[in-house]
C-alpha cells in the first residue's frame, strides 16, 4: 500500500472509530436507550397526560397523621411512599395537613429530571428498561419530559429515602455519602504518607471495607475510573458549577455519563491509591475551588 493510501486509511479508521464511539457501540454497558429528557411541555400542561399506567390514589395527609401510619394504612413500604412523593415532600417528618401524597403499590412513582435517560432511571432502581417501557406504554415513544411521572414496578429502593436519611431527615443540597468518623478535615495539614505540609482538599471519613457510597446529590458521573493518588475514584458534576470526588474506593458502580439521583448508591468504599487506612475521601469543588464539606453537608 503506497504511504498516502495508508494515511487515508488510518484516517478513515479513526473516524469510524470516532463515530461508533459516538453512537455508544463501544461502550461496554447495555445498549443506550436514546430517549432522553430535554424540555419540552412542562408537568403542568395539561394537553398532555402524565398519567402512568399504573393505580395511583391520590390521599391528603389528615391532622395527626404520619408518613409511617400512611404507609402501614395503604399496605406499602414507607421508603416506597417517599420515593414517589419526592417533589411534594421536603423531609422525613411534620408532613403538613392538607398535602396530597401519590400512593401506588408494587413500586415507586418517578419523576424524571432534565438530562435523565430512562437506562439512567433503570439503573437507578435496579429495574429492567423493558419493564419501564412497558409499564407505561412508551414503547412508541421517542421521548421523555422532565417533571413527567413513570411507574417503576417492583422498585424496593428509594434513592430520594435514603438521600433524606444521609441529608438528616430533610432536603439539603448536599446529603452525606456515607456515615463514619471524620478522621481527616478539610484544609492545611501534614501529609501522612510524605510527612510535608499539603493542604487536604476533602475530608476523610472513616468506614468499613465496602460500605456503601451514594451520591451526595444527583447529577452526572464524569470520572469513574483510576487514579494514583485517589485510587477507584468518582466524580459527578451537579448544577451551580459543584462537584463532589468520592476517592480510595474498592468498586465502582456507574460509568461516564450516567445521571444519579441523590442518595443512590454509586460505589463502595475501600482503600485504593495513596491511602493510609480505610476511609472514604469525599470533595466538594465549585467552579473548581475546594469547599470544606463540613460547611455544606447537614449536620
Ligand atoms: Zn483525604
């Protein structure tokens, strides 16, 4: 093959290298779905019906009642009670008279955000897309709006419950990853590995080989993968320039470009990369700029 003849044809791989990379037939996970939330008519538009497929009753919270006694009363889980009220309910307790919940049973009541595929809410909930689909009879549809509602059916976990549960019992813009000691605070300090003055940009929590790690809030993974000093390590991208780091893990749970809700578990913890002991170093970045978790995580 003469040299010019080669050139064009290495050219021509990479771009159909290039293009299968695009479309997604490179990655190594399940098919991307291409139905994905952007804009669109809004939740209160009534010209369209938003309606899922599945039995929801409709209850307003009475005086005196609990989210605990509603559950019980309508024979569903109180993770699942929650997880399909996560735009009317602000915490765990002191639900306000005159509310009106979403009850369905065998599953939770999602509403989409913008930017979620429906693979990213299958994910989510450990559900098969197919059951989703079918679920709702989007099988003709080629799109989702965000704010719209779907029926996960056999959805057991709740991100939105366990995200209020890390956050303390009510929304916060960020909840905590995980629960342990603080063994490493954010700021100046002496390196415990190399002994010189460093400036720890997180703080290290102290926890067991493979606890869970959940997001601190939902957003977009835009690092999953290795790194000398973090190790297995994440990093998700949320609104108002934030991110947060999740380093030294021991398994990864999510790959580039997946959407998580808050509270969903995104990996579990571990010891990797330059690290001294088990912990989870967390980060919260702005723009950037390292803030002290400890000034925006709840209490
Ligand atoms: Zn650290």
């Amino acid at each position: 093959m003469s040299r010019p003849l080669r050139i064009v044809v290495v050219w021509c791989g990479l771009g159909l290298l290039w293009w299968a990379w695009q479309q997604g037939l490179l990655s190594p996970s399940e098919p991307v779905e291409k139905i994905v939330a952007q804009g669109g008519p809004s939740f209160t538009d009534e010209s369209i019906s938003l309606v899922p497929r599945a039995d929801v009753l409709e209850y307003e919270v009475q005086p005196g009642d609990t989210l605990e006694q509603i559950a019980s009363r309508f024979g569903v889980s109180l993770e699942a009670l929650v997880g399909s009220n996560a735009n009317t309910l602000d915490g765990l307790e002191g639900v306000a008279p005159g509310t009106v919940l979403k009850i369905v049973k065998n599953g939770v009541l999602h509403a989409v955000k913008r930017g979620q595929t429906l693979t990213d809410i299958a994910r989510t909930y450990g559900v098969a897309l197919s059951e989703i689909i079918a679920s709702n009879g989007l099988e003709d549809r080629g799109y989702i709006y965000p704010g719209e509602e779907f029926f996960i059916p056999g959805a057991v976990t709740s991100p939105f419950f366990i995200y209020l549960q890390m956050a303390g019992g009510k929304k916060s813009l960020f909840a905590w990853p995980l629960r342990g000691v603080i063994s490493s605070g954010f700021g100046p300090r002496i390196h415990p590995i190399s002994g010189e003055p460093d400036f720890h940009q997180g703080i290290d929590i102290e926890v067991p080989e493979g606890t869970d790690v959940y997001a601190s809030c939902a957003g977009r993974v835009i690092v999953a993968g290795r790194h000398s000093g973090y190790g297995l390590y994440v990093v998700l991208e949320h609104s108002h320039g934030y991110r947060t780091l999740y380093g030294h893990l021991s398994e990864i749970g999510v790959y580039r470009g997946q959407f998580v809700e808050g509270g969903q578990r995104i990996a579990r913890s571990g010891n990797t990369g330059n690290s001294t002991g088990l912990h989870l170093h967390f980060e919260i970045l702005q723009y950037g700029r390292p803030l002290n978790p400890l000034a925006l995580l709840p209490p």
